[in-house]
C-alpha cells in the first residue's frame, strides 16, 4: 500500500494510524476482528457514515452515522443491494471494484427528502488487487440548496439589473442622435436615466443591507419607543404617493399605548416597507389601513390594504428574496427584497412578520413588539 498523502509527503501520525488499521484490515479475516477494530477506533467517531464492502458486494461494517442516513439496522454482513436501495449504486461499486480507482455516487433519499454523498475509495494489496471498499456517505441536502440559493441569486441579480442597465443604453444613444438638440426631449430622457439610476442604487443599497442581515452584521440600539408617534410619522411621509395613487390611507390607532421595546429606526423601516407594498398592490379607489392594538404584554401592528390579494401559494413564498407575486395581476416594479428585509428586521427583534390574504380582497401583514420594560 502506497503511504503518500495528497500533498506527496509522508503521512501524519493520524494518518499512520489509520494506514495501520487498514493494513490490519489486509492482514486479517475481513469478517473478523479488524473491522470491528477499525470502526470502534475511527469511524465511530467520525461525522460522516462509513461502510466496508468486500468483492463480493458484501457490506461488512457500517458505523452509527451510516445506519441513520441509510435507515439501516439489521446485522452484517448483507448484500450492497439490501444496505443502499439504489442499483445505480452498485454499479458505482462495480466500476472502483474493476477500475480500482475512486468513484462518487448521489442518490435521493424519501421521507425525509435528502440528497446522500457517496465517495468510493478501494483499498489494494501490494498487488494492486482491491481487497475492500471504504465508502464515505455524507448529508449533502444543505450544500446542495446553497449551491441553488447562490445560482437563483445570481441569475435574479443579472435579471434585475439587466433592465435599468439597457434602459441607460438606449436613453444614452437617444440623446446622442440628436434628442440633446430638443431641450424638452433631452429633459425627460435626462430625467429617465436618473430613475433607472436610482432603481439601480436602490437594489445595490437593498443587498447590501439583506446581506448584513443574514451574515449577523446588522446591532439593535433597542430602546423605549412611541409606537403611535412612530406610524403616524411614517403616514404623513406616504401619504402623498397614496394621494396621487388614488388611495386612502388611514391611521387607526388604540389611545394611550404604552412604549414599545424596539429599534425606532429599523421599525419605522418595515413599516415603510410595508406600506410601500401596500400601495403598489392597491389600485385607485382602495384603501390602506395602518393599525396598532395592545396585545397582552405587547403591541400588535397591522397593515391592512383592500389590493389584489395572493393566493396560498404565493403567500407562503412573498418573504423570499426576489420573489414577486403574479405579474399578470399587477403592473408594480420593486426587486422583491423590501419583505425579505422586513422579515429579517422583525426576527431580530424577536419578532415574526406574518401575513393573511385573499385574491382580489386585499392583504394584511402583522407583528408585535414587547412593552419597554
């Protein structure tokens, strides 16, 4: 057996151990005593699941980690096909047995739903023969949604950006074939290419503040606030974009609630985005309500709207990053960030952002903050 790591140089004392317990593993009846051996030392303790198969596609050892992902927990030896219900599996098998070289293998796994991670590594005698397998098993659920996560990301950015950023182009070759000469002509496309600008900046802005949100970087200054003083500020500042909408908006308010144990900054934050959801979904003649009630030990603050609704599915989904409801059914812009922020924002406080809707009769998001003590 080759005692040479990856990095060419002579193996550590770990390694040597290890080394050791495989060439016992050579040395000795494989059913036997060294298998045993080797997992009481090293695989039991390890956080991946290991098996030993032998030529004859004879699982001879499985530590406890294995026999959880496998839901497997009958005697050995068993065949390969009675441990892993998978037959591309044991082609895997066939092919580190006949190449002698290592192979992986995935395979999905039911109830509950996960992807496993199989490295097969065949372990030699002096004569190149394989004389068992040692197969590592891993939970590769978790990776393999970030690695979705991180592709969706990307591709919605490239999408969100991809727009004001062509908009910029032909508004540019527009003013440069001649629209500069007309001076009303020239202001609007001067004034478009700053609101394409300004939706650019304003995505950036959003990432960056949803990245320190899910990395932790984003403190609370937590402090007794006015809660009534706090939306009725937040209302005055919404209002003329209501107006122009054609939508009412009103404060209902309980008399003489107590203050509130919040970040008065990041709060009157959700709720103006909250509101700003509002009234994108609104159309003219609706109305938007923003309310707060004492609720037992806290206060209890909706935002009611009579818009275009969702329906269950796109409920459940309306707090994911750049998620967006049926575009079919509303005309509103925005990159689908404002609710994750909000969602983020309120679990910092301890808070949970939950939302009832009803297609074509309106939505209503709701969080509670604590009383200061």
């Amino acid at each position: 057996m080759r005692r040479i790591n990856s990095a060419g140089k002579a193996p550590g004392k770990s390694s040597l151990q290890q080394t050791n317990a495989m060439d016992a593993v050579q040395r000795e009846d494989l059913d036997g005593l060294a298998v045993s051996a080797l997992f009481d030392q090293v695989a039991d303790h390890d956080y991946r699941g290991m098996l030993v198969i032998n030529p004859r596609r004879q699982v001879l050892a499985m530590n406890p980690v294995s026999r959880e992902l496998l839901s497997f927990d009958e005697p050995l030896p068993r065949s390969v096909a009675a441990v892993v219900h998978d037959p591309d599996f044991e082609f895997a098998v066939g092919d580190a047995l006949h190449d002698r070289h290592p192979a992986w293998h995935e395979m999905y796994v039911p109830n509950p739903d996960r992807l496993l991670r199989f490295h097969i590594v065949p372990v030699t005698s002096e004569s190149g023969e394989p004389q068992v397998l040692v197969v590592s098993v891993e939970d590769a659920t978790r990776l393999r949604q970030l690695e979705t996560v991180r592709k969706d990301f990307v591709a919605n950015v490239s999408h969100e950006l991809r727009t004001p950023i062509a908009s910029i182009n032909l508004l540019v070759e527009t003013l440069q074939r001649g629209a500069m000469n007309d001076p009303d002509a020239a202001m609007h496309f001067l004034h478009r290419i700053q609101v394409e600008t300004h939706a650019m900046a304003q995505l950036v802005e959003e990432l960056l503040e949803l990245s320190r949100l899910e990395s932790g970087g984003l403190s609370l200054t937590i402090e007794g606030i006015p809660i009534a003083a706090l939306l009725s500020e937040v209302r005055t500042r919404l209002l003329p974009a209501a107006e122009e909408k054609g939508v009412a908006m009103q404060l209902d308010v309980q008399d003489a609630l107590p203050l509130v144990a919040a970040d008065a900054k990041r709060i009157e934050q959700v709720v103006m985005n909250l509101l700003h959801n509002a009234i994108k979904f609104t159309p003219s003649g609706g109305s938007i309500t923003l309310r707060a009630r004492r609720q037992g030990r806290g206060v209890q603050v909706d935002v009611a709207d009579t818009g275009v609704g969702m329906d269950a599915a796109e409920a459940e989904r309306i707090f994911e990053r750049f998620y967006k409801v049926d575009k079919g059914r509303s005309r509103a812009g925005g990159a689908g960030l404002g609710l994750a922020i909000a969602r983020h924002l309120l679990e910092l406080h301890g808070s949970q952002l939950q939302v009832v809707s009803e297609v074509g009769r309106g939505s209503r998001f709701s969080f509670s903050l604590p009383l200061a003590e």
